[in-house]
C-alpha cells in the first residue's frame, strides 16, 4: 500500500496551512518513520487540532492520545486530549489532564483558562475565576480569558466586574464575539435591553454563521419588548440551522401568539389559519379578596349544553359581562338561569368563574361539586375544583380531585398546572415544580404555569430563574398584572429600581388594589429606607389574603429599620406559625432577637435559617451576634463567609458591602495564627 510521501513544507502546512491541506500533510509526516518524533508529534497535534476544530471528536482523541505516547509531557496533546474528552462529556479525564498540563508548565495560561472553563461547565464560578485569576497574571493581553471570567462573573450575578473584564477583552481584540454575546448577556441581567441587544447583534455579525446563541437571545429580548416580527425572524434563522431545538419552537409559538392577539386588538387579524395558535384568556387582576383567584378562573365556556333556550341569551349576555369584569352583574343574570334551570351546565361553568373573580371561592366551589355531578369524569372541573380547595387553604381535600382528575386524563395541563399550585401549598416544593414544568411541555401557552412556576423559583431565591418564567407569562398574555407585579417585585429585589418600579407603576395605574404590585412598592420604599411609608404601604394588603408572608416579612423590616422591635416580632411570629421553615422570616427574627441582645435566641433562630438555607444575609446576621457576645474568632469566620457568597438580592448586596467593612475591622484584631496554625485569618 502506498504511503504518502513526507515533503519540506509539510509540516508547515500542517501546522498552520490552510484547512484542505492539513490532514494530508500531517499524515505525510506521521507516516514517515525517518521523521523525528517531535516532527510527529506535532504532526499528531496539527491534525488533531483539525479534528477538534471540524467536532471529529474521536479522530482528535486518538491523534492526542498518539501524540503523547510519543511524548508524554507535551503540554499541549494534554490540552487537546482535555478538551476531546471534555466534549464527549467526560469531564473527571478532562480535567485530570489539564492537571498535569499545570503541574508540567504552571503558569501556562492555556491550561489555566481550558481548566477554568471546565469549571464553569460545572458551574464552579468560584475555583473558575480562580483559574482565570491566573491565567489573566500570567499573560495580561489574554483576550480570551478576560470573556471567560467576565462570563463567570455574569453568571455569579457580580455584573459590574464582569462589564469590566468584557469591556477589556474588546479593548484587547475587538473581534472576539463571545465578548459581545456576554457583554450582552450582563446588559441583560442589569435591564439595560437596548444595549444588550446592540451586542447581540454585534455577536452575530462576527460569530459563525451556525452560532445560534446571539440570535436565540436577541429574540427572546425582541419578543418581551413587542417586536415580533424581528423576534420571529431571529427564531427562524434558529430553527433553520437546529430544527429540533424545543426552546426555539416554544418561544415562537408564544411569539406568534402575542402577534396574533396584538393583531387582533388592533383589527388588523392577518396571517394563515394555520399559523394562527388557539385564543387564550388574557388573566387579569382582581381588585377583590384574592388574587389567586386569577389562577384558578375556568376558561369561559363556549358551547357547555343549555336545556333551557330561554336563557341562552342571558348566558350570552353573562358571558359579555364576565369579559367586561362585571361579575357581579353576570353572577345576578346567570342566577335567574338556575333557577329555571339548576342543571344548566354553561350557566354552572360561568358563575363558577365569576365566583372566583369575586374572592367567593366557597360557592365557586359549589358550582363545580354540580358540575361534577353532571359530568363526574371530567378532568378539567375535576382539576379546577382541586385548585379551589387550595385557594381556600385547604390543600388535602384540593390533592384528593386533581389526583382524580390526572388518573382520568394524565396528559391534562390543568391538571398538573392545578396539583402544582397544591403541591406548592403543601411545602412539596420539587413536586411543584415537576408539575408546572409538565403542564408546560403539554401546553407551552400556559401563562399561568409560567408565572406559577416563576413564584415557586422566588420562594427559593431563584430570582433569575423566576425573572425568565415571568418574561415568558407575560410574552404569553397580553395584560397579566399579576405576572407584571411579580416581575417587578424580581427586579427591586435584584437592585434593579428603574425597570422594577416601572413594571409595579404601570400595574398600579391600571389596578391601585393590585396587592403583589403594592408589596413591590412597598419594598422598593423599604430599599429606599423610607420606613414609614413602607409600613402605610403594606398595611392596605396584611390580612387580605390567605397567605400575606410576604408583606408581613417586609413589614417586619420595616419596624426593624425604625428600631421598632416588638411590632417586627409580632409579624414574623405569625409568619411563621403559618411557615416554620420559612429562611428570610428566620434570619430577619434572629436579627431582631439580636436587636433585643436575647442572644441564645437569636442563634436558635439563625442557625435553623442558615440549616435551611445559607444566605449572607443570615451569615452576617449571626456573624454580629458572635461579635455581641465578644466571640471574634466565630464573628471573623462569619463575616468572611459572608464576604465569599454570591448575593442574590439587594438585601444580601447590602449586607455583604457590611460584612467587608466589618471583616476589615476585625482583621486588625484577630490574629492570623500562631506556629501551631491556629486562629482565624481574614
């Protein structure tokens, strides 16, 4: 068999020649046994690094694996071999040979940047950053790690820092689009859109054509601000290249339906039936005694069987009244209709919903126990009666029918949209979120699992993740001040005033009574440290609804501010009679123990927070309690810890800027260890 012949300018060619001509060129070289071996291996690393670049994975692992058999401490087969096995998903190898590329060459800034990604592969910003750190001293003009730790920084939510390490890596080579994509990313997160998108768009104009990241983000930032037609441009340019990629269906679908629907507002409902998605009910807010009643309101019924005729066109009449929010009024027609009729099962289903929109959930809930006399096998009035339960603090009973409606139907949205609301209720928090993810897959139009799921992810602090389900809810649902307020309330807790307070305004404009949006203006008071009016503020919603926690746990801070101690006691003992596990109401308690110097309940309250969930808020808390109690070593550990946590509201950046200046302090007190490696060093 005939072998290529070796030339003199192969191994040019093969390590920097052009693409067509590196893989023949290389294997001219490896094939000469007369070759030297460092010829071969580089021929080894030449086409290796061609595979890697062309994602012939397998054949770019065994050129590197060739390659290091002949030399065991090059540094950069390592390197290639690493990422080979990093793109197979075998991240232990990847990172055991970019290890040793580390203990061959330390301060090599290659390795350290290709181990500080795998790193955040792993979502490990800390020891990422860490590596970046020094890939950075190593070789300041580094572009490249500059984008990485700025990437890092953004997803660790420290976005100043990450501004200033993208804005470098420009600075340094204004042709490296990652830059621009992360740029635009952080712009993102700081809700400054217009520049976000401006980077994005800077990103796919230098990036590959087959990147779709840039183009996947800037229409999901097009669709939230209104401008479909660009949102669904950039999707179709996603689908084209990735055809299977569900969050880009998904996102067009929504994208398409808000087109739609803001078509028809304004009489302009063009566009093929094919396109076209089923209408959905707009949720709108209740200025009654619930508003969860504006989860649990039934789709209007647009042919349920009447057997009276007489009063179809007070059904009809009803139906226009529900859609005008007079409740009231269809409630009073819908009645003179049962009572000619108690069987009528429109009328049933529509004074159901009206019910619900008045805050009257327990005779909504009669209306539904005669719907499923009617039709006992329906898995919808099953599910809706479930989540009326719940709304009535009564989860059990609410468990028992959406568990019935699921075993009838299991492919029901509602159904799992409704056993997620009661899973939630009942503290099976993971449960609830399988739900709303459920009842998403099997309806992607379901505004109401979004924002469901969205309130869930901020029960957990998730803010960023609450944030992405509230964009998706309200690109859904044309007015849905629920989703709205909830969104601002996300984005005064990110620090983000400006975009948080607009969203609470605009809701309040159109709704005063609207009460998530006036907790959001409460906490943006409470932010601003204007106690009092906090406290006026959150007194119109305390005792509304079923489950006011979150406006007592704000008006507690609130008297905490002002140094009045008992009232804060008072709310957040209610607080959390109702939620014992309640973290934010633990932490917030401890500190007003503390403020009360009844130390060992302080500690109590704040060790079960930090057992719960370690904020930094909770840390520096208990960090001021050891420090009360003359305990600096404990006091130092704490405020340190305090300092290494990413915070994930203002109130944890608040108390983190304190927690430096109280660590600064401390560290000219607290010795940094004797001989025998004791004490505690800031």
């Amino acid at each position: 068999m005939c072998q290529p012949q070796a030339r003199a300018d192969d191994l040019a060619d093969c390590n920097s020649g052009p693409p067509a001509r590196v893989e023949a060129a290389c294997a001219a070289i490896i094939n000469d046994a007369a070759r030297p071996p460092e010829d071969r291996v580089k021929a080894h690393l030449g086409r290796s690094r061609l595979y890697l670049n062309t994602s012939k994975i397998d054949l770019a692992l065994a050129d590197a694996e060739a390659a290091l058999k002949l030399d065991s401490n090059s540094v950069q087969a390592l390197l290639q071999r690493g990422v080979a096995y990093q793109r197979t998903g075998k991240l232990d190898l990847a990172k055991a040979d970019f290890d040793r590329a580390l203990e061959i060459e330390p301060k090599n800034a290659l390795a350290l940047l290709s181990r500080g990604n795998l790193r955040s592969q792993q979502r490990n910003w800390p020891e990422a950053i860490s590596d970046f750190d020094a890939a950075i001293a190593a070789r300041q003009d580094f572009a490249q790690a500059y984008v990485s730790r700025g990437r890092a920084f953004s997803e660790s939510g420290q976005l100043d820092k990450a501004l200033s390490d993208l804005n470098a890596a420009i600075a340094i080579n204004v042709n490296v689009p990652a830059a621009f994509y992360w740029r635009g990313q952080t712009y993102r997160r700081k809700g400054d859109i217009d520049r976000a998108i401006e980077d994005f768009s800077r990103a796919i104009a230098q990036g590959p054509k087959n990147d779709m990241a840039p183009y996947f983000a800037r229409a999901q930032l097009f669709s939230s601000k209104g401008d479909y037609t660009r949102a669904l441009a950039d999707l179709d340019a996603v689908l084209a290249v990735a055809p299977d990629s569900a969050a880009a269906r998904q996102l067009r679908q929504s994208t398409l339906a808000m087109q739609t629907e803001l078509a028809k507002a304004q009489g302009g409902d063009k566009g093929s039936d094919k396109d076209k998605p089923k209408p959905l009910p707009a949720p709108s807010a209740s200025p009654s005694t619930s508003e969860m009643a504006d989860q649990i309101t039934p789709p209007l019924p647009q042919a349920a069987p009447s057997g009276n005729a007489a009063g179809k066109p007070l059904i009809d009449r009803a139906r226009q009244l529900i859609a005008q929010a007079k409740y009231a009024d269809a409630v009073g027609l819908l009645n003179q209709v049962l009572t000619a009729d108690p069987r009528d099962e429109a009328a049933l289903q529509l004074r159901s919903s009206a019910r619900t929109r008045l805050g009257q959930l327990a005779d909504a809930r009669a209306d539904l126990d005669e719907l499923i006399k009617l039709r006992p096998n329906d898995a919808t009035t099953l599910a809706l009666r479930g989540v009326t339960s719940a709304a009535m603090r009564q989860p059990e009973q609410g468990l028992v029918d959406v568990e019935a409606a699921l075993k009838i139907n299991p492919n029901s949205a509602q159904a799992h949209y409704s056993r997620g609301v009661v899973h939630r209720q009942l503290g099976k928090v993971p449960a609830a979120l399988a739900d709303f993810d459920r009842a998403i897959a099997i309806d992607p139009r379901m505004s109401p699992a979004f924002y469901e799921r969205g309130i869930t992810h901020m029960s957990l602090n998730q803010l960023d993740k609450a944030l992405t389900d509230f964009d998706q809810a309200l690109a859904l649902a044309r007015v849905y001040d629920l989703a709205k307020a909830a969104r601002g309330v996300v984005l005064l807790m990110k620090g983000n005033s400006a975009e948080g307070l607009a969203d609470i305004n605009a809701v309040l404009e159109r709704n005063p009574s609207n009460q998530t949006a006036v907790v959001g203006r409460g906490l943006a008071l409470v932010n601003s440290g204007q106690f009092d009016r906090a406290i006026v503020a959150l007194d119109t919603v305390v005792g509304k609804t079923a489950d006011d926690s979150m406006a007592r746990t704000l008006r507690a801070r609130a008297y905490l501010g002002k140094g009045e101690t008992r009232n804060a006691l008072a709310d957040l003992d209610l607080v959390l009679k109702a939620r014992p596990a309640d973290a934010s109401a633990l932490t917030l308690r401890g500190s007003v123990w503390s403020a009360l110097r009844d130390y060992p309940k302080a500690l109590k309250d704040l060790n079960d927070a930090i057992e719960r969930r370690e904020t930094i808020e909770s840390v520096y808390a208990r960090a001021q309690v050891y420090e009360a109690q003359n305990d600096s070593e404990k006091a130092a550990a704490d405020y340190r810890r305090a300092t290494e946590l990413v915070p994930r509201s203002v109130f944890e950046t608040n108390a983190q800027a304190n927690a430096k200046k109280k660590a600064q302090q401390l560290s000219k007190r607290v010795p940094c260890g004797d001989m025998a490696g004791s004490g505690t060093c800031l």
